[in-house]
C-alpha cells in the first residue's frame, strides 16, 4: 500500500468481457423524452453482475475511476481503519492523495492489485478531485481543497436496498454511478457539474436534497459535503465486496435535469410508492379532527408526523389520566392500580404505539424518525388534550385497595369484595390479600396488649382502619409516647408494611416552611415520624400540621417548575417519640385539642425481645392485621369519622397542651387582676418555676417565659408592660400594675 502511494495510478482499459457480457457496463439507451429533446437513459431493469474473480474487482475499480476522474486530476484513495472507538474510518491524510495519469495499465497492475486486495476493511475514494499532495494546506482533504465541484453523494440507510433501488428508479436524477457498499446502503452519486464554484454546488445540493424529501426520499443529510468519501467499488469490505450496481443513467447534466423539472417532473402515482390508508372508525375520527396522521411529501410518501393526531392517538389507545400534582398515570388491570408514570417512561409508551401504527400501516422508514424531542412534543400535547387537570378528585373515599380486589363498605356496614375497575380512580394499593378469616393473635397479645389500655388499642384499631382508608375523615393526627424499646417503632413499621412504603414518606415538620417541602407528600396517604426529640413539634413548621390534617387547601410548587399545584389536607400521621412531646400552640389550644390522638407506652421495655418481629408479624400475620384494620375502618365510617376519647384520654392531652403553654397554664392558674397591686417580671418568673416544678413540667427558659408574661397579660387583662415598678428599695424595675400573684 506504502508502494501503491509513492505512484500515481494510470488511466485503466475498459475490463475484459465475461460470457459476452459486459462486466461493468450497461448498454442503455438513451430516448428522447415526449415533452421535450432532453436526453434521458432509462435506469436499467437489472444491475450489474457481481465481479466474480479478483481481476473483475480490479477492472471495475479500473472503469469506476476512469468514469469519475479526468487524466492528471488528484483524488484521495484510502483504506478504512479501525479507530480508538472501534468503528471503522477512512484514513485521511495527505499521503492517500494519488494521480490519474495517462499511461499502460500493466506497469502498475500488480501494485494496484496488492492495494485493492489489501483493504480487507474496505476502500474510500474521493467524490471530487481535489488539490495536489504538495498543495494541501492541511493534514487532509476539505471542501476548500475541491477543485472541480463535480458530483454529490446521496445515501439512505433507513430503508432496505431494494427499497432505495425501487425508488430512485422513479427519481430521474442526473446519476453518474450506484455502488453497493457491501453493507445495508448503496452510494448514489450524483451530477451536480458546479464546477469550481463552491457557492453554485451548494446551492444545488440543497435543491438536490430539498427535492429528495419532497418524493419521500429519505436520504442522509449528512452526506452534502463536496469532500465527501465514497465507497470504492472493487474493494473487499470484509467477506463482502463493495461493487458497481449501476453506471450513468438518467440525465447527462445538471442543467438537463433543471430544465425537465419544469415540463417532465415526476408523477407520483408512475414514480414512487404511495400509501393506501385503511383505518378503522376510531382512527378515521382522529383523523377527521386532527389531519391525517403523516403530511405527505410530493411524491406521496409519509415525510414525517402529525403531533396533534398521535397526541390523540395515545390517548385513544390506552387508558390514561393526567393529573396537575403528580403527572400521568396508567391504568393497571392486574392491579386496579392507576400507576403514575414519570415523563421519561410516557415517552417510551408514546414511541411504541407511534411504532404499533407505523408497522400496521406499512411506514417503517419512519421509526428512526421517533426522536426525543418529537416523543417530549407529543407529550406536551397531550398535557394539553387531557381533559380533567384532577381526575382522582372523583377517587371513592369509602374503601380499601387490596391485593385481590377493593374492599367497600355498604350503607349497612357490611363488607364487601369487589373486582378492580378503573372507575374507582386508586392510586394507592395495599398488595396483601383481603382473607375475611384471617386472625392476628400475636400482634394482639404480644404486641399491643402488655403496652397501651384497652381504650388505646380501641382507638389505635379506629386510627388505623382510617390509613387504611387513605384519607384522614377524623382530621386528627397521632402521637405514640412513652417507654423507649416498648414497641413503638415496630408497631408503626407494620402500619407502614401493610399500607406499603410506596405510600409512606417520612414527615419533617422543620422543613415545612421551605416551599418546596410539601411536593414531597403528592400521592403519599400515611406520613410518619419516628423517635422524633420532644421539641419536635415546637417549631414554626408544626403549624402546618393542622393544615396537612384538616382537610386544608394548600398550595406547592416543584423545583424547577413555575407552576402551583392546590393539595387537600387529608393526611393521616403517625409521630413516635420516648419523651413528651412539647407543641408550639400560639395561643390555638382548641384546634390542637380537636387534632390530637395521644396513646403513652408507660409499660417497661419488653424482656423477651424478638428480632425483627415487625417482619415476622407482616409475614405471618399480616392478613390477620390487616382485617383487624378492615374492622377499624367499618366501626369508624358507621361512626361517621368521628374518632371518641375516652376522658382519660381527653384529660392526657389537655395536660400535654397545659405543660406545652406553661406560660398560660401558669397566667389562668396564679395570676389575678387586683386594683393598686403590681408585679415585676422577676416576681412573675419565679413564681413560674415553683408552679412548673408542682406539675413536674420543663419550664421554659427566662427569655422566652418574660415574652411569653407580656402577651398573655397583656391579651388576658388589657394590662401593658412597663418600666416604672417599684421594686420597695428605691430601684425601679419592669412589670405590671394592676395584677397580683395568687398566693
């Protein structure tokens, strides 16, 4: 190869018959077309023969040169190599430039055999001839270097070779030869006959091209380039031999070929493959209000897709709701689950039934055409086709998903097993299997029994059967306190195991005032905080617990999105802790007595322990549970949603809220209005340490208690803080006048 660059290659003799058959040309005819006298050569029915024997490889490499180049000209010849990508490339480099020259065949013949026979990988050459080896100005070739804008490469490997052949049969292109390039495509080159104008050639491959994709032609865009590489016919592509398919036919020029596009274009009924549309009724509906679903090129052929109709089309296809909080979901009729779907798998979804309908409709050369910018538009189409922005607003508050059907509950109160239907618009599921005699008897006696009161466990059973429901009808909340190791954090891993941790996410009160923190609760029914510190609930965001379990309206937004989403309150929430929780009431006692279900583990840690219990209840008895939760949800739905405290139970929450505002239990219990009577805030704080140690509460620290005086003073008897107290020894301190402390 090395000896085959150092020479120039001289201009070939026509190759030897085979048979009597010409082994690289076709005796065309040329015909004068009816409209006019432009000269046009027929494409041949057939094409030629595949070079039987290495010295056919070498005559038609020794034809295909000659046809493409003049004598002297320069063009670059070069093998394909193996790249650091693995992938084969030409290599391009000065040294594969060469020169046609005039001169006997033989004197080269046996290093020109060597070179073909020695690219097992294949053989490019160049399309146009460019500068000489000593007049490169650069390591290879580029459009700049042409000297003669002569030709242009067409290839297409979107569809089959015989497809591309049937079609460019009917193109009636100026073409100088077809090669195959032992591979899925053939190189069509084609005149453009520009010249040394680089302005003219582009100007014509551009006509080029735009008339291809109006006859559905669909030919690689990338292709345009004047220094372009085609493949060398002769050469070996590994098994396969790259060859001549065809020599020139159509029109002699590019000029002939403009003139006849005014008088002899191609019809696309006699040139090209049209489709023939047999839609069902449905599709025919589509079509009817959104267009047809391809637009069609001159040719007839489908040249891309309509978004709007196969937005419509999807839709149609398959059962889909799009919701304005959590995005699209599908519905699953194994489950009877609606399951959301992020916008990356509707994608997918949206690129197979495009390619369903392609298959079915015969439109195959358009599958490489599913982008993924064309999938996002349809998908944002289809934001906008769908109908209801909150279709699970209709979602039925009176039952129970479960793994082998829904679990309603009739007016009477029995209960029935039903099947799945996307009617009932579920988005959440429990996968355990509804069994009406299942029995949990560990959980009951192991479990619940040694740690919380029968009135307890009566109103765990009701709290329960509501996250079962998924939807918080007592709008109240739940606190496990007490003993550390007494079952608390397993009692709510099982709660978690049989709602199932899909529908479960952990509640952070001190991140409640980010504004993004509340996207994080979209489709969770059950939200939990476990062995959380007693200070958990004294912060701002706690506030916000009123209104995640009150039915309140709330609004969100997403990072990165500007658009807000309304959430419904109806959240059920489980808080564990081993102290006491201390609330931030901000004077708003009643709605928090309204909200708070409290059960306390006062019973010491258990002694046997059981290593991973919750995981051997949920396995064992995790029907069992989950009927004992059925029934929770029957007594608290007959019940109206009402959750009833026993007084023990209302007396432990108003003695929680009493320590939680001890500033005010200590203001309403000590301090009375008395005429000509003062305080100062020293007196006051001391008093309050004395009254927090009788109750065996954690008082507040000085600050916070003295700002704590000021506004429940202030809101109870109308009295204001002042600076001029007298202290009796002549000193001045700040309090109150009008007030006394109860003795």
């Amino acid at each position: 190869m090395n000896n085959m660059n150092s020479q120039t290659l001289k201009k070939l003799p026509p190759p030897a018959d085979r048979q009597g058959e010409d082994a690289t040309l076709h005796q065309s005819t040329t015909v004068k077309t009816s409209s006019s006298d432009i000269p046009f050569v027929p494409m041949p029915d057939s094409p030629l023969p595949k070079p039987a024997s290495t010295e056919e490889q070498i005559q038609q490499a020794a034809a295909f040169l000659r046809q493409m180049f003049h004598p002297d000209e320069w063009f670059e010849l070069t093998p394909a190599v193996l790249g650091r990508d693995d992938k084969l490339r030409p290599r391009r480099n000065k040294k594969n430039i060469v020169q046609l020259e005039l001169s006997d065949f033989t004197e080269i013949a046996d290093n020109f055999r060597k070179f073909v026979k020695g690219a097992t990988n294949g053989m490019y050459v160049s399309l146009n001839p460019c500068r000489s080896r000593d007049e490169l100005p650069a390591a290879s070739v580029r459009d700049a270097d042409i000297v003669d804008f002569r030709n242009a490469l067409v290839e297409c490997d979107d569809i089959p070779m015989e497809e591309q052949l049937n079609r460019l049969c009917g193109l009636r292109l100026p073409v100088r030869c077809v090669v195959w390039s032992g591979g899925k495509s053939c190189h069509i080159v084609v005149a453009i006959d520009a010249g040394p104008d680089q302005k003219l050639y582009k100007k014509r491959v551009k006509v080029l091209y735009e008339y291809l994709k109006d006859m559905g032609f669909p030919a690689d865009p990338t292709c345009k380039n004047a220094s372009r590489l085609t493949r060398l016919p002769g050469a070996m592509r590994g098994k396969e031999v790259q060859y001549l398919l065809y020599n020139a036919f159509g029109y002699s020029s590019w000029d002939d070929f403009e003139k006849a596009q005014g008088t002899e274009a191609p019809k696309p009924d006699s040139t090209v493959r049209r489709l023939s549309y047999s839609f069902d009724i449905e599709t025919n509906e589509l079509i009817e209000s959104y267009g047809s679903p391809f637009p069609l090129s001159r040719g007839g052929i489908p040249s891309g897709f309509n978004q709007c109709f196969f937005a419509a089309y999807v839709l149609r296809n398959r059962a889909l709701l799009h919701d304005q909080a959590t995005g699209w979901h599908e519905y699953q009729p194994t489950t009877g689950l609606w399951e959301r779907l992020p916008d990356t798998r509707m994608q997918c979804v949206i690129a197979t039934d495009i390619l369903k309908f392609l298959r079915d409709n015969g439109c195959d050369e358009l599958e490489a055409k599913r982008t993924a910018k064309l999938l996002q538009d349809i998908l944002t189409l289809m934001n906008g086709l769908a109908d209801d922005p909150v279709p699970f607003r209709h979602q039925k508050r009176k039952l129970i998903h479960v793994g082998n059907g829904m679990v309603e509950f009739t007016e009477t109160g029995e209960v029935e097993l039903k099947p799945f239907s996307p009617d009932y618009r579920s988005r959440n599921r429990i996968a355990i299997n509804y069994d009406p005699k299942a029995e949990c008897p560990r959980f009951l006696n192991r479990l619940l029994a040694p740690a919380m009161t029968g009135d307890d466990i009566d109103c765990l059973q009701l709290y329960f059967g509501q996250c079962l429901l998924g939807v918080n009808h007592s709008q109240m909340f739940l606190m496990l306190t007490g003993t550390a190791g007494g079952g608390k954090s397993t009692l709510v891993n099982i709660i978690e195991g049989i709602i199932g941790r899909q529908n479960c996410t952990e509640l952070r009160l001190e991140h409640m005032v980010n504004r993004f923190e509340m996207n994080r609760l979209i489709g969770k029914t059950l939200l939990t905080a476990k062995d959380v510190p007693s200070y958990f609930m004294n912060n701002k965001g706690a506030q916000k617990l009123k209104a995640l379990t009150g039915k309140d309206t709330l609004t969100t937004e997403a990072k990165g999105s500007n658009e807000a989403v309304d959430i419904v309150g109806e959240f059920n929430v489980i808080i564990t802790s081993n102290s006491d929780l201390q609330i931030n009431v901000d004077a708003d006692n009643e709605a928090w007595r309204r909200r708070m279900l409290w059960i306390r583990y006062e019973c010491p840690p258990v002694a046997e322990r059981i290593d991973a219990f919750d995981e051997l209840l949920l396995r064992e008895e995790g029907a069992g549970i989950l009927n004992w939760g059925i029934e929770g949800a029957r007594r608290l739905l007959k019940n109206k949603g009402l959750i009833q405290r026993s007084a023990n139970h209302s007396l432990r929450v108003d003695e929680l809220l009493q320590e939680s505002d001890s500033v005010a239990a200590f203001i309403d219990t000590c301090v009375v209005r008395a005429t000509g009577e003062s305080v100062t805030s020293e007196a006051l704080y001391t008093a309050y340490l004395n009254f927090c140690r009788a109750q065996d509460w954690e008082p507040k620290e000085e600050r916070r208690a003295r700002r704590g005086f000021r506004s429940v003073i202030n809101a109870k008897f109308q009295i204001p803080y002042r600076h001029d107290i007298s202290s009796g020894n002549g000193y001045v301190r700040r309090g109150y006048v009008g007030i006394k402390i109860r003795s």
